[in-house]
C-alpha cells in the first residue's frame, strides 16, 4: 500500500477537522487558564476525539498506537488545525516530554500499557523533578526509594509540577544509592499520581492560578516494574527527559497536538497596540516590529537546529539553543506588552486585551525558567556546546551522602 503524501494527507485533515472539530474561540478568560478540572476533561475529549479521527500521536510509532508519519505530517496538521478546538494543555508534559521519555527509555511493557493510552487521551502524565531544596541541581534529589522485596518505598517531596493534580502519572526521580555520587545513585520510577501516601497540594501563583503543584511521599509503594531504564542509571533517563523539555519549551517538538504548548491565546502586540490607540505613534511601532522580528528568528531558528540535530551536525543539547531565545522572545513580548498596556492594562481586569498582558507580565519569570532556568541553558550551551571550561564541582565524586546539604 502506498504511503499518503504529505499533501494527500493535509487534504483528508483539512476535511475531517471541518466535519468533526469545533472552531476555537478565543476568549480572554480562556488565555492563559490550564488549572480549571473542566479544561482537562475537555482536553482527554478531543484527544479521544483526533483518536477517533486517526489524527492522533501522528509521530509516535504505529506499535504504540500512533501514526509513524513523519514531522512534517504533524507540521502540516498543525498548520490545518489552528482554527480548531484543541488538546493543547496535554502538549506539555505529556504528550511532548513524558511520552516521548518513555519510548525512549522505558521497557517495552511500559512502552505498550502507557504510550497507545496517552495517545487515545486515557492517560495524563507529569513529571516529578524538582525539590524545595534542589534548585537547579536536579542532581542533587533527595527524595529516596528504598528496595523492599519486590517494591520500592518511596518519601520525600517534590514541587513545581504542573498540573500534577490533574495527572495520572508522573516520571518520578528519586535517590536509590546513598553511596554513589549524586549523579550515579538516582533511579526513574513510573508511579500513579493518586494512590495512598502520596499527597498533591496546589499552589496558588501571583496571577491567581494554582496550576503548580506540590507532592509529598509518606512511605508510597512502587512495583519494581515502574523502573525506567536502569536502577542507579536514573541521570541518563532524567539527561533524555531534559532533552524533550528544552524541544518542547522551545517549541520544536514534533509530538504536540496542534499549536503552542499551553492554552494560551494571547492577542497580538499589533491588536493591543490599536485597543490603547498608540497603532500610528512611532515608538509604539518601533516596539511592535523590534518584538515580531525577535519571533520571526525565533520560529527561523526551530526548524534549522532541528535539522541540524537530526543530520548529526549538532549533538542534542543545542535544543538549549531554541530553549533559551524562546525565553528571550516571550520575555520581549511580555515587556513590549505590559509598556503599551500602560496603565490602562493595570487598571483593566483579565477580560480586556490591555488586561491580559499586564496578567500574562506577572508570570513573566516562567519563561526562564520551565525547561531548566534560562542560566541552566547558558551553562549548557557554553561548556558543551562551545566547549569553554565547565565550573568546578567539589561534589562530583564523593558519596552523595558526605554532601553537605544547604548552606
């Protein structure tokens, strides 16, 4: 059987979205609200929905439930979709970070019980990463699981998940050998998000949403098959877990459903700029082109270190690259956005353009920092990309448990 083109397949997506899908409206209480529980059912909905259709996990391997086309299947179906209702906020980490990890990483067991449901909208996964106390040193996890017979137990915490109240289950690091160096006793677990002992508390945020999280563990049990990779190897799955991160963040993952990685539906600068009346004052539109052209090499520069990561010219931690200028551009367009908002976005509720910009400037820092902060990036990018002498770590081989812990 021949393979549909490219074009072929544009032709039929165009179609079946016009007869199947719902026309996105774009509301100003929708931009920029990922924690509402309506948000998520819809969502696994019309995932169930492009499953129905067979336009879901276009790029995923037809073994595990996807279509195994190739990205520009999925570039083409996102460019046809973009006025269409769709699962965004199962984009990130879901369908982008956790299941292309588990594909990569996971046993084939795991592989064929969780990949074909998270692409049929049964499942939703989160990562459990970050500490209260680790910072940027993911390394340096203590949070610990402790081999009892044929489980794990699982205690300690961990903070700034996204949506982890919504999930059902999460890539979980934890500290399996306290006497290898940090890097080397650390161990992925696969576990359910919603099982006794493990606690999920939401936090609220400086704009009123609560769609971080926050999770304790009080002695949970975890079967040994919920290994991912290796016992004690767990650095390796979490380097190929950050990975998928940097692509998502940045925007080049070819594992999304339709456009952009959240539910956000931000107006643009030229929109805003005509609602405040500044659309004919030159300094306004000084700012308006200094931010388009900043997005312009953003969405030029995806494509082409892609490319070049996929042909061999750059190894795969130039993903920091996109990473990185994504929080550069958003951190433009929120700036650009709140000084043409002015005081009118200030004063102006949520509902108004004006006023989601001075909203969405209020979590300005997010952008350097989901994916590994922005400094993380530059870290990378400079000692093993450029290959300038790395920082001096006094840590790096000595028993994780003679590390001094704090100050």
């Amino acid at each position: 059987m021949a393979t549909e083109t490219v074009t072929e397949f544009r032709l039929r997506a165009r179609s079946w979205l016009a007869e199947n899908m719902p026309k996105r409206v774009r509301e100003a209480a929708q931009a920029e609200t990922t924690d509402d529980d309506e948000v998520w059912a819809r969502a696994r909905e019309l995932q169930k929905m492009l499953y129905k259709g067979g336009f879901a996990g276009i790029c995923f391997p037809k073994e595990y439930g996807g279509l195994g086309l190739s990205r520009e299947y999925q570039d083409v179906f996102t460019e046809e979709s973009d006025v269409y209702e769709m699962p965004l906020v199962l984009n990130v980490p879901t369908l982008s970070i956790c299941a292309p990890t588990i594909m990569d990483m996971a046993s084939e067991e795991l592989k064929r019980e969780h990949l074909p449901a998270v692409i049929r909208g049964d499942e939703v996964l989160v990562q459990f990463l970050s500490e209260p106390s680790g910072g940027s040193n993911l390394a340096g996890v203590l949070t610990r699981a402790d081999r009892d017979g044929d489980s794990w137990i699982l205690n300690g915490s961990k903070i700034w998940s996204s949506n982890a109240y919504a999930a059902d289950y999460a890539l979980c690091l934890a500290r399996t050998d306290w006497d290898a160096p940090k890097h080397r006793g650390l161990t992925m677990f696969l576990i359910k998000v919603h099982q006794p002992g493990l606690t999920v508390r939401r936090i609220e945020q400086v704009n009123g949403q609560t769609e971080f999280c926050e999770e304790f563990f009080d002695d949970v049990i975890i079967p040994a098959s919920a290994v991912v990779g290796e016992i004690n190897d767990g650095w390796t799955v979490a380097t190929r877990q950050l990975f998928h991160e940097r692509t998502a963040v940045g925007g080049g993952s070819e594992f999304v459903s339709g456009r952009g990685a959240r539910g956000e539906y931000l107006p643009s600068l030229s929109e805003l700029a005509r609602e405040v009346g500044l659309e004919n004052e030159t300094w306004a539109r000084d700012l308006v082109a200094k931010a388009a052209a900043h997005r312009t090499v953003q969405e030029q520069l995806i494509p082409y270190v892609i490319s070049k990561v996929e042909d061999g010219s750059l190894p795969g931690i130039a993903m920091s690259l996109i990473r990185l200028f994504h929080a550069e551009t958003d951190w433009l367009e929120s700036d650009v956005g709140l000084e043409l908002a002015g005081a009118v976005g200030v004063a102006h509720d949520s509902t108004t353009v004006p006023g989601q910009f001075a909203r969405h400037y209020l979590m300005r820092q997010g952008a350097s920092l989901g994916g590994g902060s922005s400094e993380m990036s530059r870290n990378i990018i400079s000692e093993r990309l450029l290959r300038m002498p790395r920082e001096a770590a006094d840590d790096k081989d000595i028993p994780f448990r003679e590390v001094r812990q704090g100050r």
